[in-house]
C-alpha cells in the first residue's frame, strides 16, 4: 500500500532519493556495491562542455559535521560523457539527471545544446536518454572576478534564458544558496521556463593553513556541505517551496530518514545525498529501506500526505 512514487516536472521517480551531483561520480563505483535502480534518480558528476582536470592542491578538507570541497569541476566534458556513460546510467535504470556547468554564458548553452541534440536523436531510435537537465549556477563567472553566475537574479536569468531556448529536456535549476535572495532567484527560474529548481549547492567557506600563513585551498575559498549546513540549507527548501509552483528538490546535509522528512515536510518533493555517500557507502540502499519502514510504521500511505505539511 505504500508508495514512494513522486513526479519531478513530470518525470516519475521511483521514489524521493537522488543521489547529488559531484558524490556518485556516473555510479559506476557504487554500482558494484548496490543495485542502483532501487533509487530514485542519480545527477551525474557536473559536466562542462570541454573536459576539465580540476584544481590543484587541497580538494577536500573534512569539517565539524561536514566537509569542504574545491574540486573544480574535474570532468571528462560532454561529449565524452555521451559517448562513454550515458549508455550505462541508462542501463542502471533509475532516472538520469545531467549536471551542467560552465565557465561562461557560450559553454552553458553549447553544452546544453549538444545533450539535447544527442538526446533527441536517441530518442528517434527508442534509446532512454537523460531524463531531466541539471543547471548548475554556482560556477565562478571568471568574467566576473570568480563570483558565482547563481548570486545575482539578472546574471543568472540570461543563463536560464538561453539555456531553455535550446533544449526541451526537463530543466531543473541547482540554486546557490549564496545567493542574494534566494527566493527572488527561483522566482526568476520559473518565469524563464524552468521546470524545477533544486537547491542546495555548497555554501562559500574558508580554511586557512595558518603555518603556510595562507589559505587550505587553491582558490581561497571552498564549498561547505555537510550535516553543519542542513538547518539553514532546510528553511531556505522552505522559503522557496512556498514561494513557487515549480517541484523543489531539497538537499543540504542529509544523513538519515528523519533528514529526509523534514525536507519533504518543508515542501521539498524530492531530496538528493551528497556528502552522505562519502561517510555512508550504502547510504542509497539504506535510505530507500528506512523511509519505507518509516511510512509502514507512521501509517503514512503517500509522500504527498506529510508534503509541506510545516
Ligand atoms: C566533493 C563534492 C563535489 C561536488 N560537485 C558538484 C558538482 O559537480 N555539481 C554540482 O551541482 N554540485 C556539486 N556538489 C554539491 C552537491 O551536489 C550538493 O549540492 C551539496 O554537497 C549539498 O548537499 P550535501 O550536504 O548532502 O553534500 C559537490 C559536493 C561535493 C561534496
């Protein structure tokens, strides 16, 4: 009787649990610990329109409840994704998310041009293709001094406009929660014509390395996530699920069924993990199983009873 069912912009997803960009990598690895069609969806690892190596240095730095990242977008680019994953995300049957991002307005709307394109022909000849298109604007606008597009409504709009005109795959907006204002920038997403929003990436945070006397990382900041963001990444879920009609997929810190639930409760129609995969190597499986026992025991029959519920 209980159902996990949820319909993101018109996508079906088996259940509310995606697995987040940059923490599943194309789940090949965590593929051959569990069986991935038991989830909800996996965004893929972003995806740039050339290949990138990433930065330098320090990577990653673990935090009280939580972690930081500089990866910088390390990627095999577009077409290499198209050509050598696509294939077999699709053969892991759950649905497949594309994470775009860009150091430019031109590299956004060429990527995203070119994973329509190839969907578009797969799908002429009864191949799946990628099932929703994540728009990730918290890349560093280097035009711009590195501030990320995603922080000020009118840089992003030009992304999300032009992105739109050129694909008809579901488009999904990956909001920065650095934003200036975060509910006037998914006010924004849904005029432009975006079908979802999700949010959120990682907060700008610092360490410093104080016997080298300079920053931990590269590029003097880095992205925090993690247990530590969840409260304040929860009431921003909540401030823009009341604020829209377009779904929005909550996330930000997640590590257990009860995390899950307060997002769904704040209005979130689905949730991805993220650094919760790195702590936990079957947290997929186990989320999945937990928030089933927790609806047969909660008498709970459908998501959309508790759904922004608070
Ligand atoms: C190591 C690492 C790499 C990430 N790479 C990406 C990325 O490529 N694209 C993206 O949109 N978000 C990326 N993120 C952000 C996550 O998808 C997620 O939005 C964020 O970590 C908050 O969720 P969490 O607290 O559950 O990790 C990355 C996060 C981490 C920790």
């Amino acid at each position: 009787m209980t159902s996990l069912i949820c319909n993101l912009a018109g996508v079906a997803l088996r259940n509310p649990i995606i697995m987040a960009s940059g923490t599943f990598g194309f789940g090949r690895e965590y593929g051959e610990l569990y069986d991935l069609s038991i989830l909800g969806g996996i965004a893929s690892k972003g995806l740039t329109l050339h290949p990138r190596s990433g930065n330098t240095g320090c990577r990653v730095q673990e935090t009280p409840s939580g972690m930081m990242n500089s990866v910088g977008l390390e990627n095999p680019g577009v077409a290499s994704f198209l050509e050598n994953e696509l294939d077999q995300l699709v053969a892991s049957n759950t649905a497949v998310i594309a994470n775009l991002g860009g150091a430019n307005l031109e590299e956004y709307v060429n990527g995203a041009a070119q994973i329509s394109e190839a969907c578009d022909l797969r799908q002429r000849q009864g191949q799946q293709a990628v099932d929703l298109l994540e728009l990730n604007i918290s890349c560093p606008n280097v035009k711009e001094g590195g501030i990320q597009f995603g922080v000020d409504t009118e840089v992003a709009r030009q992304i999300v406009r032009e992105v739109r005109q050129v694909t008809s795959i579901p488009l999904m907006v990956k909001l920065s929660p650095n934003a200036q204002d975060i509910v006037a920038m998914a006010h924004m997403c849904e005029q432009e014509g975006a079908d979802a929003v999700s949010l959120v990436n990682t907060f700008s945070a610092m360490k410093i390395d104080i016997y080298q006397r300079r920053s931990a990382f590269q590029n003097s900041y880095a992205g925090l996530s993690g247990p530590a963001i969840k409260p304040i990444a929860l009431r921003m879920v909540h401030q823009v699920s009341h604020a829209v009609s377009i779904p929005v997929v909550g996330m930000g810190g997640i590590s257990s069924v009860e995390d899950i639930v307060e997002y769904i409760m704040a209005g979130a129609e689905a949730v991805q993990i993220g650094t919760y995969n790195f702590v936990n190597l079957h947290a997929g499986e186990e989320l999945v199983a937990g928030l089933t026992a927790w609806m047969e025991k909660e008498k709970v029959q459908s998501l959309d009873e508790i759904r922004g519920i608070v």
